[in-house]
C-alpha cells in the first residue's frame, strides 16, 4: 500500500470569526447578600455547558467547570453568572488564562473566603486538559 499525498493547503488560511476579550461581560457579574456571617457553607456550582474558542484557531472549546466557595458576606446572583459564563463563547482565549480569569473576576466580585475554580476541557486531537485555579483570603 503506497502513500497518500492530500493537498492541504486549503486549510491554510481558514480562521472562523472571533472575538477578543473586551467582549466578556464582567461588569454584568452581581451579588446578593450571604444572610448567615460567620457560618461557614461551601457552594459548588457546576456547568458542563462552557465554550471558548481557541485563540489561534478560531475552534470551540468545550469545558465543564465548577466554581467552588465559602462566602464571606456574598454571593454569586447565578442569572448573573450565566450570561458571563456565556460571554465567552465566541472568545479566542487560552484554556488555562479562561479558568484563572473566571476565578479573579469572581473573587473580586463576591469577595469570599476562599473559591477555586476547576475546569476540565474536552480533549481535541486525542489531549484533555484540567486546570485548576485556587483563591484563599488568607494567602
């Protein structure tokens, strides 16, 4: 069996639309108030539904992430979170700056004790990624 010679140059130059960062919705981010102060809970909050695209390529990446916290004195208002969680669609980003990012902007919204933020992306080209970001208030 001889080798096959495919032409494929006429991958060369495709690149989907994409948006840069200044289209992630971060001032849409609200809280509400944590009514027990001092009474330690931890919220997880999971999505399987997160998409990016690749910077370079212009390719979705797929995530689930979970955001995991213990208040302070807030809380995520969660429709707020979900139209910034969207708000990345269509944004080329790295996985690993995506993940760091989702944290700080959280953290500086809700301020809680301690959040980490893990999400686990949909293998492309036979490789999965997991990366984890951590905040603690005491650090």
């Amino acid at each position: 069996m001889g080798k096959v010679n495919v032409d494929h140059s006429k991958y060369r130059d495709i690149r989907f639309d994409i948006q840069d960062e200044s289209a992630i919705m971060t001032d849409i981010l609200e809280t509400i108030p944590y009514e027990y102060p001092g009474k330690d809970v931890e919220v997880e909050i999971p999505t399987s539904e997160f998409t990016s695209v690749c910077p370079w390529s212009g390719l979705p990446d797929f995530a689930e992430i979970t955001i995991t916290f213990v208040p302070d004195r807030y809380l995520i208002e969660m429709k707020s979170l979900k139209y910034y969680l969207t708000s990345y669609r269509n944004v080329g980003i790295y996985q690993e700056h995506a993940t760091r990012r989702i944290l700080e902007e959280v953290v500086a919204v809700i301020q809680p004790k301690w959040m980490k933020v893990e999400a686990l992306w949909n293998p492309r080209g036979g490789l999965g990624t997991r990366v984890t970001a951590e905040y603690n208030d005491q650090d």
